[in-house]
C-alpha cells in the first residue's frame, strides 16, 4: 500500500501517525483510492523534490497527511512534531512546500443558464499576532477565514 515513512530523525523518537488508511480516513475523510489519487496528483505537481540538500525524512504520503492534520485540526506545528516523529522545523517546511500542492485548480465559469451549488463555509483560526487578527466577543485574537466551493468538485 503506502510505504513505511523513515523514522528516526531524532534517536528515541517515532511517529505515531503513518499513512494508513484509519489515519488517512480518520482525519482526512477520503476513501484510500482517493488519498493514492491526491498522492499522484502531488508526486506529479513536483511535490516530492526536496528542492535541494538532504531527501525529505518522510515518505510523500505521510507528509501529505501530516498538512491535511495540520488544516483541518487546528494543532500547532510543535504540537504535530512529535505525532510524525520529526522536528518542528521540518513540519514548517513540509506545511511550505505541500500546502499550495494539494490546493485544487481553479474552478472555470459555468455557462449562462447553468445553475451550480456553491458551499460556503468559515472559521476563526486563532493568532498570536495582533497585527493580522482582530478581537472577537471571547477576547481571542484570530483571523476569519472563508472558503467557497463548487459542490460538485
């Protein structure tokens, strides 16, 4: 299936999460034929090029898994270090390298006529900085962020 991710980037220190199909389903919500087409996709989009110096320490699957935890969960890159057995730093720039890749083309114009359903979600995503969020009623500094989508892609 997947390969098994190269662990000990740190002596002592394996990952819990792999790309498995309970972890592949559980936090991405795709079906594993659907996560071995999103593997394609990004493998030929150039995502497993280091981009220079030392191979990447994960196999592209788990790092494809490792940026979908970090979206859809909300948990910080220290807290998601440990979860893959790999430092801070590298989480960084894993989440770098293969955010823009997994984003989907986008979408053309429907012709005139043609009624498309549009799905419009949002969140707040919790900041530090207080230069890029605003306060809310709980006095949480964050940044609204919404997403619109065709519902048939």
């Amino acid at each position: 299936m997947f390969p098994m991710p190269v662990l000990g980037h740190f002596p002592g220190m394996g990952g819990v999460l792999r790309a498995e199909p309970v972890w592949v389903e559980t936090f991405m919500g795709l079906l594993v034929r659907q996560f071995e087409g999103l593997v394609r996709v990004v493998l030929e989009r150039g995502g497993n090029w280091p981009g220079g110096g030392r191979p990447w320490c994960l196999p592209l699957a788990d790092r494809i898994l490792l940026v979908a935890v970090y979206y859809r969960t909300n948990l910080t890159m220290r807290q998601l270090a440990p979860l893959f057995g790999i430092s801070t730093a590298t989480v960084c720039r894993i989440v770098q390298r293969l955010g823009p890749l997994l984003a989907l083309e986008a979408a053309s114009r429907p012709a005139a006529g043609v009624e498309r359903l549009w799905v419009v979600d949002g969140t707040l995503i919790p900041v530090r900085g207080r230069t890029v969020g605003a306060s809310s009623r709980n006095y949480c500094f964050s940044a609204n962020v919404q997403v619109v989508i065709d519902a048939d892609t």
